[in-house]
C-alpha cells in the first residue's frame, strides 16, 4: 500500500498497449481523484468514517493523524492508500 496520497498508481489496459492512470492525490484539505469514483475513508483501526462518489473528498474537519482511503473506479479498480493529515 503506497504510504503517500500523490503519487500516481498506473495500470496496463488490458490489452498491455497502454498505461491509464487512475490516483488520488491530497489537495490541500481534499482528496482528489483522477476521475469520478468511490471513495472511502477509514481510521487505521478499520472504522468507516466517510464515504462519498465523485472526484473530491474533504478532510478539513477531521483530526490529525493517519487515515486509509479506499478507492474505486467504474472498472471496478480499486486502490488503497495510506495518508496523514
């Protein structure tokens, strides 16, 4: 699991002709993906504490500390990433 939100997380189509980069990166006080997905947020003792579809997820209120975001895109790829505030 990467350990910082940014960084891309490219997958090979499946045809292994090209890359399509699906990611997360922190914004500020927002995740942003690459494109419309689900995405879901948890403390690192498992607890779902949000849990929003599109693109944008804000993390203003929350506490600092470390949390696992839990993404998904319509093809169903999904990708975990660990990150702190």
């Amino acid at each position: 699991m990467p350990s910082l939100v940014g960084s891309e997380m490219c997958i090979r189509d499946r045809h292994g002709t090209t890359d399509e980069c699906f990611y997360v990166r922190k914004e500020g006080l927002e995740l942003c993906a690459s494109e419309e997905c689900s995405m879901e947020l948890y403390t690192v003792e498992g607890k779902q504490i949000r849990r929003v579809q599109g693109k944008k997820m804000g993390v203003s209120d929350l506490d600092k500390g470390i949390y696992i975001l839990k993404a998904i895109n319509s093809d169903g790829i999904v990708k975990n990433t660990k990150f702190s505030l």
